[in-house]
C-alpha cells in the first residue's frame, strides 16, 4: 500500500511502508512443500571444497571425506531398478550395515553445509533428491498423509534431514516407521543434529518407553562425530547490542522490502500460523524489524520462535531489534530443560541474523 507516513518526528523518508508479519496468513499447497525440498538459499552454492574445516578439529576434515565418499556411492541405477547401490546392502528388508550417516556436533560446526554439500553431490536429478529440516519433514506428512508421503519419497535416491530432533512420542514413532518403509525402498539417509541418534527425546518425553523406536531410528544411521567451536563467533566480534525503537522503525522505512512488528504481537500471530507455513512468511522480504523484543512467555512459544529463527536464517534475512539482546530471549529454565540446544542454536542464528543487519541503521 502507498503510504506517505512518516517516522514519528521525522520527515516521510520511503513511498512504502514497511510490511508487517503480523497481516500475513500464508497458504502452502502442499506441491509446494515438496518442490521445495532442497537446500535453503544460504546453502545454494556451497560444496564439499568450500568448507573450511577448523585445522585444529581433524573431525573436520575426516567428515568431509567420508561424505564425498557416501556421495560417490550413491551413483547408478534406483534401488527399486536394475542395480543397487554398492554403498548399501542387497537385501533392504535386513540391511547389513546402517543406510545413512548422521552428522553429530554443537552448533556452527558446518553440518548444514556439509549436508548441502552431500546433497549438491549426490549424482542424480535434483527431484530425485529431497532435503528439509526435521519439522519441515513432519508437516510434509501432516500435508499429504503418512502413505502419500512414502509414496512421493521412495523413489528418491536421497533424504537430507537437517535438525533432526524428537519432540514428542508422536513424532518418535511416526518418523520410526517412515524411515524404515523409505530404507525397504531402497532410499539413503543423512542427518545432522546436536544429539546423538540414541540419545533423541532424551528430557523431552519418557524416551525409555520408546527405546525400541528410537533404537530403530539409530540403526538406520552410521554417526559422523564434528568437533568444533561455533563458526559465526569464530574470530568476529560481539553480537551488536540491541537499536532503538525509533532507529528499527526508521530502518524499516527505509529498507525497501522489509517488515515491521513489535515483538509481542508477532509472537501472538506465530501461534495463528501453522510452523510449516514461516517459510512462506518470509517470502520476498529484505529485513525483518522487530522493536520490544522481550524475554518469551513460555516454552510453546519459544519453539513457534526457534521455527521462525531457522528459517530467516536459511533465507539470509537479517534481524533487527531494539529491546532485550538475543541472548536473553529464552529463560534459565528454558536453556537447563529438554529443548536447550534448540534455543542455543536459535541464539545463535538470530545473532548472526542481527549482526548482518547492522548496515540498515544510517551512522
């Protein structure tokens, strides 16, 4: 909408205002959801050879190499075709050996970038490839239905799950049983996460009621340990203190494509929108201005919040904000409990975020 409103006491300094998140209610077919299974754009480019391993982490270096190799081995025909995979066994209902590595590490190691890099190096069409975080994998079978979507997968020579995380007992034995039918068809896997695969659930739910499921979920895996310290504070200075009210919103005038809320209300409306629809929030946005930014009410909230943080990350927006500093969003109790590594990699995607918005505010 045109608009010639100004910055309270500043003279009109854009011909558009800002949008707001807040007015947006996304509709995603669920076409959509699957087309885009693929890296996000923060990860379009890169590859194996564009990963700069830590010289003082050799897990580093040791990742890469095997995941050229599981790459390499995933050349020829479709397991349900004339041949199979010489990576994997002949027999999928009994498999000798784990179908699919698992990336294992603390956050900012890079297992995003080598999970896109095993993606972009796998030698098939990129339909035959799908990639998507965990949640994005749930919603995809909330969308089309459990049967549907092993239908649509099993003919894909890869799954790259990203953020591989068990939230409820739900989820355990959902994923349980799709990744077994998707391994019997003949389907290669690949993970990361910050947990080990036999450690999933582990203080979010009585997981010991779902050994066998979870149990199930690990032997599908060969895990891929990466040390290391968190690349986006590697060598970089501070996250930048929080803005002003007045300096956000007049950022936000004056960034063509960018959004303006107050922290509070588009916490309100994340709990209007489906998680599987933040993506589609973000579409066409420069900048996302948040002023108010405040400590989270309560743990729902917080996870709607670490949806959204993911996905501006992969799409490279940046954040800015006045308020509280990132790193105050989430309780003690919040980073002590169950979901503690989320928000810590929420934290750390934001300030990141944050840092890249710092050319918004004029000096």
């Amino acid at each position: 909408m045109s608009s010639s409103t100004a910055v309270p006491g500043q003279s009109p300094i854009a011909e558009t205002a800002p949008l707001s998140l807040c007015a947006l209610e996304p509709r995603v077919p669920a076409d959509r959801l699957v087309a885009e299974m693929v890296p996000p754009p923060r990860f379009d480019s890169v590859r194996f050879d564009t990963y700069v391993p830590d010289p003082n982490q050799p897990s580093q270096v040791e990742a890469v190499e095997v995941l050229s190799g599981f790459a390499a081995g995933l050349g020829g025909a479709h397991a349900t075709g004339s041949g199979r995979r010489k990576w994997f066994s002949r027999k999928p209902a009994a498999p000798a050996a784990p179908r699919g590595v698992y990336l294992d590490g603390g956050y900012g190691v890079g297992k995003t970038h080598l999970l896109a890099s095993l993606w972009h190096a796998t030698p098939a069409a990129p339909s035959l490839k799908a990639f998507g975080t965990f949640v994005e994998l749930t919603n995809l079978v909330g969308a089309l239905g459990f049967q549907q979507t092993v239908q649509t997968l099993s003919g894909h020579r890869l799954l790259c799950i990203d953020e591989f995380e068990l939230d409820d007992p739900g989820d355990t034995v959902l994923v349980s049983s799709l990744l077994s039918r998707l391994v019997e068809a003949g389907v290669a896997l690949a993970a990361t996460s910050n947990t080990l695969p036999g450690k999933l659930g582990e203080g979010r739910f009585a997981a010991a009621d779902f050994l066998r499921e979870i149990q199930g979920l690990s032997s599908h895996f060969r895990p891929l340990r990466i040390d290391g310290e968190d690349y986006r504070h590697r060598g970089l200075p501070e996250a930048p203190a929080p803005y002003s009210d007045e300096q956000v919103t007049k950022a936000a005038y004056a960034t063509e494509g960018a959004s303006l809320d107050d922290f509070p209300s588009l916490l309100d409306h994340l709990a209007r929108v489906h998680p599987s629809r933040y993506g589609a929030l973000t579409d066409g946005l420069r900048a996302v201005c948040l002023t108010e930014v405040q400590p989270v009410p309560d743990q729902s909230t917080a996870l709607r919040l670490v949806v959204l943080a993911d996905r501006l990350y992969d799409r490279e927006i940046p954040v800015l904000a006045s308020g509280v500093p990132f790193d105050r969003l989430f309780s003690e109790e919040m980073l002590n409990g169950g979901y503690r590594k989320k928000y810590f990699r929420a934290i750390s995607r934001l300030t990141a975020l944050a840092r890249d918005a710092k050319g918004l505010v004029a000096q």
